[in-house]
C-alpha cells in the first residue's frame, strides 16, 4: 500500500552563492569589523547569501588568514539579537541544535517547548547528527542529560526520538495499518485510562508514509481526529509532544508555521524560538513553511516579521525569509497539498458540537421566580443570585421562569432585571432572558439602529445561523418591530453587500450531504470562469463576486467544503487567498466568513473573540485596556453559542492562542467576566 502521489518537494530560501571564494569573503568580513565599529549591513548581507557549508568554508579561512575564530569576532562586534542571529548562522546545523537543546536543559527549568519543537522535528539523519555534535562539543551524552532533567512518559518519548530509528520505508502494510489505528484506539478512546506505551511505540517508530495513512484509518474507527484523541486521553507536556509528532508527520512546513506565528503573536517576541526556526529551515523548507503560513494566518510571514523586530536583526530575518507573499496567488507544492488535505479532513470529520450550559437538574421556576424576586427587592441588588440562577439554567428553562414570574408575581421579569442592573451586566442578563430568536433580531436591530451600521455583526449572525433559526429571527423582528427584517437590511445597506445579506435571510440555503459531480463543477466551471473574469476585469470585479454569492450563499457547507477541495485541486489556488486578493470591503467580508464557518464555525467564533473580523478587535492583549473589547460583540457570542458549541470554541481558542477563553475575558471584560466564569464553566 502506498500514500497517493504527493506534490511534496523541498523548498530553500538560502543556497550555494554561485562563484564563491572562501579567502575573498572572510577578508570582507574583517574589513567589515577592524577599525572603530562594524559594517553590520556588509556582515549580514554576506552571511545570508551564503549556504551553511559555505559559511562553514569561511570560517576556516578567517583563521587561516588571520589567526582568529571568526564566531569570537563576531561576538566581540555585534550585540543583541542580531549577535546571536548571525553568530548562530555560522554554526554547522548539527552544532547548531545541540547547542538549543543544551540551552534548553541548563540550569533551574527546562525549556520543554524547545525540546519537543527540535526533536519531534528532525529527521533520522538530523537526529543522528545532533547526537555526535552534543558529544563533541559539551563531552557529555545527550540522552543521559534529557533523562536527568524530564520525567514520565514525556521523557520516554523524548528518548525514542532521540534514538532517530522512525522507520523511512514509502511502501507499508495495508493490514499494518489497520492494526495499528486499532491498536491506538483501543489504547485510547475504547478504555478507561490511557495505554500511553503504545501511543509511544507507534508514533515513535512507525514510518512517516506509515503514520499518514494510520490517521485517516483512525479518523474512520474513532470519527475523530488522532489529534482530538490525544488532546482528551493525554495532558501535560507529554501532550504537547505527540501533537507535535503527529502535526509533523502531517506536514513539517506547517508545523513550523504555527510555531513561527506563536513566536511573535501577541506581547513580545519568543525571539529565541524564531532565530532557531528560520536557521533551521532556511535551507530546507522556507518556501513551503512561508505558504503554509498565509495559509493559516492569512497574512506573509514577511510581512509579520517586518512588524515584529526591527534593525539589522529585522533585515537579517527577512533575508532568511525570502520575500513577501502577500500579493501571490498561486501555492507552492507542499501548501496547495496542504490546502487540499485540510478540506478533505474537514469534509470528513464528524464533529460533535458541545455546549456549555445544560438544563439544571431539580429544575423548579416557581422557586427561581422567588429567589429573583427577592434579590432585586429591597434597597440594592443580589447581583450574584441573579448570575448563580440565570446562568445555570437553558434557555428553555428560563423561558418557564420568565412565565413563572409573571403568573406568580404579575410582574415582566424582563422589566424589573432592565431596572436593577446596569450596563453590561444588564444586557447580558436580558440576553439570556431571551429566547434564541428573540436575542438575534434583537441583536439584527442594534447592529442597524442610529448612525453607521456594524456590518460585522450582520455577517456573523447570517452566516452562522441555520435555514430554521433565520426563519424563527425573521419572524421574531417582525413581531416585536413591526417590520420586515429584509426591508430593514434594503434601506441600512447597499450594492453586493445588500444581496449578499437578503440571499442569506430568506434561509433558504441548501442542506444535506455533497454532491461530488455538482462540487466539481462548481469548482471548475463557475469559480474557475470567475477568478479568469477577475484577472481580465482588475477595475470591475462585480460580474465575479454575483457568481460568487450565487455559490457560496445557496450551497449546503457539507457541498461548499467540497467545492472549496476541488477548488484547490483544479486551481492550485486557495479561494480564501482569491477572496482576500480579489474583493474589498463588506464583501471580501461576508465571502470570507462564509468560507471561514465551512470550514471550522467553532474556530470562526474563536478568532471573532480574539480579533474580529476585517481587523474589529474584541479582545486582543496588543490593544490597551479599556479601548479593545467590544462588548456587544463579545456577549453577543457568548450568549448565542453557550448552548451550541462553545465547548467546541474554547477550544478552538486555546489551540490557536495559547490562552484560555476565560484568562482573555477576565483580562479585556471586567463586567462580563463576573458572569461568564459560572455560565461558560470556563474554570
């Protein structure tokens, strides 16, 4: 059994400097350092225009001419980042991951990340390497120092790894692999606790072409991701490292564009981690990596450098880098397969959406009734009652107490929470109080009501909503305005735009499963005429973007994610780069939500928390406190997706920020983190 053809080849940044003369370039580098000062720009130029082994070349003859070590030279001269950029350039790449992980195990604390970044990582060869460098250069065996400083199944994993003996054969057992996706399910998800030694002796052994297939074997047996597995039957560092292993055997360039992004995303930069990466990888996969990561990220990792360092350092990294790839259009080998195999999982993967609010038990809404009552009477407000009841009941529970409370007290429970609290608190107390329908034409009507219209919020609701929900919201905003939501949207919006969002209310969209033959000709035919009209047509995009919206608005997701599959195969394109490249505006924003809830809608939610949508942030740790929460926005989620998937969410959240939902809302959401800790049981 062998893996379908790949489209994988390896892509550098950094190769062999044609004509190189090795005495001609270390005499340019002491010429750059001698006298008053250095010439940083003369150093970094030439060092980043140079392979290793040429680097390696110079080196040698630095000293034959001067008598000098040219890496203690360049200590002496330069300082900072830039220092231990240009002086880690000049290592052999072997010396250069020793040395990471002797860094990483030396004194108090280890740095578990750089351990399972660099062995989870290397090749057999590279791993074999590592081993005899660490033993040249520090005299000591590297094994023994990982079992001096981890522990448990983390350091048993660390050792295999270290032994670089994964088997390298394409060509493996169909019957094998079967077993062993048996195997790893049944250590797993079929018992009580977790059979980790053999989680280890396969991911730690079994070839990478092996590997790739047991994932999609395993995806069939447990109807989940191998990922999803770890993540719930592991924790710890012993977790991040088999992710890490798995992620790899995926795709390397991908795995170090998720960690090149973690380096720099949010406050500060990890600049350790991105020298050793972009050293790493330039010679091997820089190309791939830097198209993965527009990918995911939806911006170059050019450009994400540029503004994350600055000097000489900044100058050096892009060197390494290779250029900006925020204008092309077209994917390198490994990101197009990449780009495919992410809609196939996606189209394959059945999720199960969890909330985080279920009925409570011994529900009783006369006695809920009561207790509200009594914490709003008096002088002051119980606030803390009011949040233990209303956000530990359903929704359909509170939908009694709200009966219970008008029939036992005649009094509109709506009314007095709307006299007793204030701000935040009150609307998101009144948000829960409402039904479903109620809280998103109530929510339809805000985003259209006094000046400017938050077109974000449009999107959001109309994207996300099923044919069944927008019909039960149009009918509520009919009741409680008087109106018609469509008409409302005619006069707040206009052009595209405004068909865009009367194609979605009339929740009419398709449902059911894929039609393969009607994908690819979706794929093939409408989207491919579009993206040729749009190249000929740069001044006018309309004519695409109505092909566009007659797809993308009135197809079912399970037909959409195969479109999009096919997309990528006839195309080598990716449509959420096409979309980003060749529209603007409410648009390129609606088009790109609908793309984005394909996909993964509990990772679309995730990233409106973290930054919204067309750059509104709602919570993001780069914006001072106080000036980057919208809080309508946030409750608005919180409140709609509680019962849904915000389990789902969370997750999707900590995965790609490496922080907890709660730990973002008690930073940039004083009011509201007082209720949603007991709502969202975020602890």
């Amino acid at each position: 059994l062998t893996r379908p053809t790949q489209w994988i080849f390896n892509t550098c940044t950094i190769s062999h400097f044609p004509d190189f003369d090795a005495n001609s370039d270390a005499e340019t580098l002491y010429n750059a350092m001698k006298g008053f000062g250095s010439n940083k720009e003369a150093i970094l130029d030439l060092i980043t225009s140079r392979s290793n082994a040429q680097r390696q070349e110079i080196r040698s003859a630095y000293k034959s001419l001067y008598g000098k070590d040219l890496i203690d030279d360049l200590k002496y001269e330069l300082t900072g980042k830039f220092e231990r950029l240009i002086v880690s350039l000049m290592r052999p790449p072997a010396y250069h991951d020793a040395k990471e992980i002797k860094d990483a195990i030396k004194g108090t604390g280890t740095n578990e990340k750089c351990l399972i970044e660099v062995l989870a990582s290397r090749t057999n060869q590279q791993i074999h390497g590592l081993v005899e460098a660490y033993k040249d250069a520090y005299g000591r065996d590297i094994e023994g120092d990982v079992i001096g400083d981890t522990s448990g199944h983390f350091k048993k994993m660390l050792i295999v790894l270290l032994q670089g003996t994964r088997e390298e054969d394409d060509v493996v057992s169909e019957d094998l692999v079967v077993e062993d996706a048996q195997e790893l399910y049944a250590a797993g998800e079929e018992r009580w606790g977790t059979d980790e030694a053999k989680f280890i002796m396969i991911l730690g052994n079994r070839s990478v072409t092996h590997l790739q297939l047991v994932f999609d074997e395993y995806e069939k047996i447990a109807e989940k991701s191998i990922e999803e597995s770890i993540k719930s039957e592991l924790s710890g560092d012993f977790e991040r490292l088999m992710l890490a292993v798995v992620q790899c055997i995926r795709s390397v360039p991908m795995f170090f564009a998720k960690c090149l992004y973690k380096s720099m995303k949010g406050l500060g930069t990890d600049d350790n981690r991105l020298i050793r990466i972009m050293i790493s990888r330039s010679e091997i996969d820089m190309l791939d990596i830097r198209e993965c990561f527009r990918l995911r990220y939806e911006k170059s990792l050019h450009s994400m450098i540029q503004d994350d360092t600055s000097g000489e350092y900044k100058r050096t990294l892009l060197n390494l880098c290779g250029g900006d790839d925020d204008l092309a259009g077209e994917f390198f080998p490994e990101a197009a397969q990449i780009a495919y195999k992410m809609w196939e999982i996606s189209a394959m993967t059945k999720i199960t959406l969890r909330g985080t609010i279920f009925p409570a038990a011994n529900f009783d809404p006369a006695s809920d009734s009561q207790a509200l009552r009594k914490a709003m009477k008096g002088f002051g407000t119980d606030e803390d009652a009011i949040i233990n009841i209303v956000a530990q009941r359903s929704n359909a529970q509170r939908q009694e107490i709200r009966q219970a409370f008008k029939s036992l007290l005649g009094r509109n429970l709506m009314a007095d929470l709307k006299s007793e609290l204030s701000k935040n608190l009150c609307r998101l107390i009144l948000g829960l109080m409402m039904t479903p329908a109620e809280f998103d034409a109530k929510m339809m009507k805000k985003a259209m009501e006094g000046a400017g219209t938050d077109e974000h919020a449009l999107i959001e609701i109309l994207v996300t909503r099923s044919n069944q929900q927008i019909h039960e919201m149009n009918a509520a905003y009919e009741e409680v305005y008087k109106k018609s939501l469509e008409d409302d949207i005619k006069s707040d919006t206009s052009g595209h735009f405004l068909r865009i969002l009367v194609s979605l209310v009339q929740g009419a969209r398709e449902e059911g499963p894929a039609d393969m033959d009607r994908a690819r000709e979706d794929a093939q035919v409408r989207i491919r005429e579009d993206i040729a009209l749009a190249d000929a047509c740069n001044d006018d995009s309309s004519e695409m973007e109505m092909k566009f919206m007659s797809i993308l608005c009135t197809r079912s997701f399970p037909h959409l994610r195969r479109v999009f599959q096919e997309f990528v195969r006839c195309t080598n394109k990716d449509v959420e780069l096409i979309i980003k490249k060749e529209m603007s505006g409410d648009v390129k924003n609606a088009m790109f939500a609908i793309v984005r809830s394909v996909k993964n809608q509990p990772s679309y939610f995730a990233d409106r928390l973290y930054k919204g949508n067309g750059g509104n942030v709602l919570m993001n740790r780069a914006v001072p406190q106080g000036l980057g929460t919208d809080d309508r926005a946030l409750i608005r989620i919180m409140v709609s997706r509680s019962e849904c998937d915000l389990f789902n969410i969370r997750k999707e959240f900590k995965e790609s920020h490496e922080a907890s939902l709660h730990e973002f809302i008690q930073v940039e959401a004083f009011v509201v983190s007082l209720v949603l800790p007991v709502f969202c049981h975020l602890q």
